[in-house]
C-alpha cells in the first residue's frame, strides 16, 4: 500500500516550512513504529500458540511496517520540498513575526528586507478560510484584495495554507470601502481589518488588531464575514473568558438574550443613535412607532434597564450579536 499525505497533512507542513521550521519525519515514524510493533507483538502473542507460524508473521510484518514506515518519511520529505520550492516568504514571514512581537527594529531594515515602505499609513487584514480544499477563494479574495488597492501599496504575507497578512498603505489612510464590498463577493473567505497607524509602530498595530479580530470571531464562533477590530474592541475585551461572557450577558439581559432578536436590534440601535427613535427608525428601515414598542418592550426584558446602564446593556446586546448562540450553547 502506497502512503498518502493527506490535504490536511500538506496544509501543516506548507505552515511549517512557512516558517522555516524543518519536521522530524524519521523521529516522528521512529516513535509511532515502535508503539505499533509493540502493540502487534502483544496482539499476535495472545492468538497465536504455534512458534513457527508466530515467526513467520513477525518477519513478514515487520518487513512491511519499516518498508511503509520508510515510504512515508520519502513521501512527507518531497511534500516538504515540494512546500520549500513554492514558497519564497519565510524570511519574509519571520521578520515580520519579529516586527509584530515588538522586537527592536529599524524602519529602513524592514523596508528593505520586505520591499515595503513603512514611513506611511497602513491598515492591517487578515484573510482566512475554514477549509483548506477552498485556498482558491481565498487567492482570488487576495487578488481582489490587491485590485481594489488602486494605487496604494500593498504586501501580502502567506501566513499558513488558509490565512494570509495583507498591509495596505499610503500617504492618507487606506479607504476600506472597496475592498470590504470586493470580499463580500467571496463567500468562502473571511476577514478582519485593524485600525489605521502610521509607520512601523502603525504596521505592527494595525497588524495586532486584525489578529485580535480574528481570534475573536473563532472564538466566539462567529460566522461574520468583515469585522473591523475597532467595531468589537470592547468585545474582544469582554469575552477573553467566553463562560465569562456568557454571564455577563446573561445577567445583563436577563429574559431578553434569549427573545426575539428583532428587540435585541432595535434596543441595541436605538442606544448607538444616541437614545433617538427617529434616527433608529431610519437605520432600521421601520416605522418610528414600531421601533418605540420594540424598545419599549425589549427594555422590559432586560434584567439591566438601559436607563440604568446603557453601556453594560449596548455591550451585552453587541456580544450578542457577534455571537447569537453564546447563551444557547451549554458551557464548557
């Protein structure tokens, strides 16, 4: 039987070799054939009685296991050269590891080694998938991506198999409006955007946040397609400890995480627009009197009242809905 390296298995050795980690495949084959050929001699010890025939088995089996054993090491070794020829941003990738980490860094050094300016504003997006079999997407969601840059800089990193780091930059803060409506159009991918900063501190800040961002969607298990980490900063804060989020909206809301959502948006809308009916109303696309009676009675759900504390309200009311299923899900 010939060896397969499965889609999952490449995935994680382009990771590695991203950054430039080199595997152990003999160590790694060396320990799972020893716990194998032990377990084998145990298994054919206990069912078989004749020496001769035991033997026989031993020495067939263990020919085939290190013949299947050394087969696999050739086989994961060419998926890592095959990996290492097509992919040229490792030191690319560890130095801005470096950057990210907060080590001591020289503007012109960077800019050299990433051929990127960095005296300039920047906008940090981290653009991921799910599932590896969609890595086209997620290369023509970078495309678009690039396209909808203009004439802005940009740097792509190709941080794993489903990920990449993307910088837009210029002399102005990068609009995000294009390219926000470009990546709506590819449903696979996902993103996160940082806040905007200036030169190498703002490359590495923007960069943070967007990881922030995205951490905390698949944390909270959230299915948002573009979240911008200054939206959910707060969240991001609140819901480090999601049994800990689950309590707070809980005894924030009461009865109403669990009503009609429809309430939950109109309360939370009518907070953002400053406790302005009209204004909500406008946002929401509804009669001013439905809004009225929506809040009103979301407002009598809530075990907080938004009189009472509109900022623990709206905060309980936005994680959600990042997350609607955080107070249905059972806590681990």
């Amino acid at each position: 039987m010939k060896p397969y390296v499965s889609p999952r298995t490449t995935a994680y050795i382009n990771d590695l070799v991203s950054r430039g980690i080199a595997p152990d495949f003999a160590g790694a084959w060396r320990v799972a054939l020893g716990i194998g050929w032990r377990r084998w001699l145990e298994e054919c010890v206990a069912d078989c009685a004749d020496p001769d025939l035991l033997v026989g088995v031993l020495d067939v089996t263990a020919k085939s296991l290190v013949q299947y054993a050394l087969d696999s090491v050739a086989a994961l070794r060419q998926a890592g050269l095959a990996a290492a020829m097509g992919n040229t941003d490792a030191e690319g990738i560890a130095l801005i590891q470096l950057i990210a980490s907060g080590a001591p860094m020289a503007e012109d050094l960077a800019e050299g080694h990433l051929r990127y300016r960095m005296a300039r504003w920047h906008v940090g997006l981290v653009l991921w998938i799910d599932d590896p079999q969609q890595a086209g997407a997620l290369d023509e969601a970078v495309a678009a991506v690039r396209s909808s840059a203009g004439g802005r800089s940009a740097l792509v990193a190709r941080a794993s198999a489903t990920s990449r780091w993307i910088w837009l930059s210029g002399a102005a803060v990068p609009d995000l409006h294009h390219v926000e409506k470009d990546l709506a159009a590819a449903d696979e991918v996902r993103a996160a955007v940082g806040r905007p900063g200036r030169g190498l501190e703002g490359f590495r800040s923007s960069h943070q946040d967007a990881l922030a961002a995205q951490a905390l969607m698949i944390r909270l298990g959230s299915h948002r397609r573009f979240t911008a980490y200054a939206d959910v900063e707060l969240i991001d804060a609140l819901t480090k400890d999601r049994p800990g989020a689950r309590r707070f909206v809980v005894n924030t809301l009461g009865p109403l995480a669990e009503a009609d959502s429809a309430l939950r948006q109109a309360l939370l809308t009518y907070v953002q627009c400053g406790f302005s009916t009209t204004r909500a109303a406008a946002n929401l696309y509804a009669h001013r009197n439905t809004v009225e009676r929506r809040v009103s009675r979301a407002n009598e759900l809530s075990a907080v009242k938004v009189e009472a504390n509109p900022t623990h309200v709206a905060a309980a009311l936005l994680v959600l809905d990042i997350a609607p299923d955080i107070v249905t899900t059972t806590p681990s």
